[in-house]
C-alpha cells in the first residue's frame, strides 16, 4: 500500500492553497494553486482522484483555520490528518520558504512518515470547546475592564471605600462617585457600562456551560471530575473539552506529558540536568489542574458543597476522589516539609491530579465499550 498510496502535502491560507501531489511512481512533486473555496475544493478533490491511481493521503499543518477543511475534503472523499506544526522536522541551513517549497516539504514528510498528526475532534466536541474557550475570553474581558477601572481611580486619588472589591457593595459605591471635569465623569460611566456588559455576558456564556454539562456524552464524565476536590463544573468541562478523544492517551504518563507537566531532562556525556516543565500541549488544561492543585494546599475536611456533587455518583468513583484528595493533599506539604518552592510542589501535585484524572475517564470509556458490546 505504501508504494501504491498518493501522498498530498497542502500548505494552506486564507485565500489560497498550494498543493505537492507526490505520486507513487513519481519523485519529483506535481505543483497545483487553487483558491480557498468550495468550489476550488471541489476542483481540488477531483484533479487529484484523476491523478492517483490508488488510496490517497493528504495533509495540512494546525492553525487558525481549525478543523473544517479536514471535514471538507473527507466529504469529497480525500483523506486528510492534520499536522502539529510544532513536530515537522526542520532543517537548520534551510533559508527558503515559499507556499510551493512548504506543500512540498509537507508531502514528502508525509510520504517518510516522520509527521505527526493531530486527533480531530468532531464537530460537536469542537463546538462545545469552542464555549469554553469563549469563557476564558469573555472573563478575560471582564479583568481587563476592571483593571481598566482600578487604575482611573488611582490615577484621580480616589482610594476605596473599604469595603471587598468587586463586592456589591463595592460596585454599589462605584455608582454613586462623580467627578469634577464633565469629561472625567463621562469616561467613568463608559468604564462602568462596559463592565455591566461583559458581566452580562460572561453569566450568559455560563448559564449555557452548565447546560450543556447536562448533555450526554458530556455529562458523565462531567459528573465523575467533580467528585475531585478543586475541580467543579466549569473547569470539568473545560477539560473534558479540550482532551475530547480521551483513547489517544494510552497511559497517566501519555496525558502528563500531553499537559507539558512532565519535567524536562538536558543530558549530555557524563552531565545531567533537571529541568523544569516542559509546558507542551495543551496549556488550557495544565492550567485549570494546576489551578485545582492549589486547593489541595488546604486540609481534608467535610465540604458540603463536594459532598453534594458527589451524591448519586458511583461508589468506586467517590473512593478514588476521596484517595486522591488525602494523597495529593499530602504530596503537597511533603514537598514543602522538604524545601521545595510552592510551584514546584504544586506541579508536581497536578502531575499527580492529571494520573486521577485519566483513571476517572478511561475508566468511563471502557464502561462505555462494554456497554456498547
């Protein structure tokens, strides 16, 4: 199949796509330009199903363009991977880049095996993560209007009023302030009305989170994450999310190490040296773990709200949350009893939260599997 298989390397932009179509007994690439549109795709898929005299394989690196054109040219019947631009092989003397030399290198990098593809979500999974990230985005904005806020106070003298910030109260005597200058005050109620509306926003987004945690094949393994302390429905379905095709992570180490929470190793000859994190992957995920790692800080006492949403949940699951939550909480202040600076304990522990993590949901998978069968 190897010698038989036509192998298309694409280098992909908004507006155009430049194609290297390596046939099987061909060395040299064939060089096609079309446009970046349905109709051009359409083009695309038949001018290449004309040349290739058996199974074809096609490729085009990760970016802004997502998943789509993947999903499209499969519908015309053109396997397609997508590739992490951040494992292509590069070569250091090389000081050319067009579109062409890109399709090309793509190609024959494919045709060696030495690419390393990306597991596309389904569309559903990538509209879910898409929610969660506009989360991130939307309270993003709402810091940055009250960072906004902050600093027009200081830079006007006005000290707080001693009341919790961003409390209702706080927010009920920011109502209430006038300025001087007619322009000053005109700046102020601008400030105020964009936090109204980001704050408005943000609940909106959140309401249909919790909606959408609600809905199978989400709701499980929703469920089954909030039985960890640290960890409730917000930042489980950021996670459940983002990983989306949980099989692809064949052990605890495989998904640490997709996290970047793994540590890093620069060995030479008889010299070896430790490294921090590496910090590859998804950084979304390591930081919502590392985040919940913090909690762990605190001691193992009776929490009302943990135990609510560990009600009507499976038994082995509240034993392994219980578990996690006593060893991780121990984790952490063994590392500190031993001198360890607090970000290192704590990544080490969301290390450890990530394995808990992954026993939780493929646990789920392989019920799922049984069920089905």
């Amino acid at each position: 199949m190897v010698h038989s298989t036509t192998y298309v390397g694409l280098d992909v932009h908004k507006a155009s796509i430049s194609a290297a179509i390596f046939l099987p007994d061909r060395d040299k690439a064939l060089d096609r330009r079309y446009d970046n549109d349905p109709k051009s795709l359409r083009r695309l898929a038949k001018d290449i199903q004309d040349l290739a005299p058996g199974p074809i394989l096609s490729c085009y690196e990760a970016g802004c363009l997502g998943f789509a054109l993947q999903r499209k040219l499969e519908s015309l019947e053109i396997p397609c991977q997508v590739i992490a631009p951040s494992l292509i092989p590069e070569k250091k003397s090389d000081r050319l880049k067009t579109d062409k030399r890109d399709a090309r290198k793509l190609g024959s990098l494919l045709r060696a095996g030495q690419l390393t593809k990306v597991q596309a979500p389904t569309a559903e999974q990538e509209a879910i993560r898409a929610v969660c990230r506009a989360r991130e985005q939307l309270k993003s904005d709402v810091n940055s209007v009250k960072h906004r806020i902050s600093s027009f106070l200081l830079l006007h003298a006005i000290n707080d009023n001693g009341c919790e910030k961003w409390s209702r109260d706080y927010l009920a005597w920011l109502k209430k302030l006038q300025f001087e200058e007619p322009a000053d005050q005109t700046v102020f109620e601008i400030y105020l009305k964009q936090l109204w509306l980001a704050e408005e926003l943000y609940q909106e987004i959140l309401a249909n989170l919790k909606e959408y945690a609600e809905i199978e094949p989400f709701k499980t393994a929703v469920d089954y994450l909030k039985c960890l302390r640290g960890i409730d429905v917000v930042t489980a379905l950021s996670i459940v999310a983002e990983l989306y095709s949980f099989w692809r992570f064949e052990s605890p180490r495989s998904l640490m190490a997709f996290l970047g929470l793994t540590p890093g190793e620069h060995s030479s000859g008889e010299r070896c040296f430790r490294l921090g994190m590496t910090k590859t992957g998804n950084r979304r995920v390591r930081r919502l773990l590392i985040q919940a790692a913090w909690q762990q800080r605190r001691p193992v006492r009776f929490s009302q709200r943990v135990s609510q949403r560990r009600q009507l949940q499976p038994g082995w699951v509240v034993a392994v949350a219980k578990r996690a939550e006593s060893r991780l909480h121990r984790r952490f202040w063994h590392l500190l009893n031993k001198n360890k600076p607090s970000q290192k304990a704590v990544g080490a522990v969301a290390r450890e939260l990530a394995g808990v993590v992954w026993a939780l949901l493929h646990q789920l998978e392989l019920d799922r599997i049984s069920k089905a069968a």
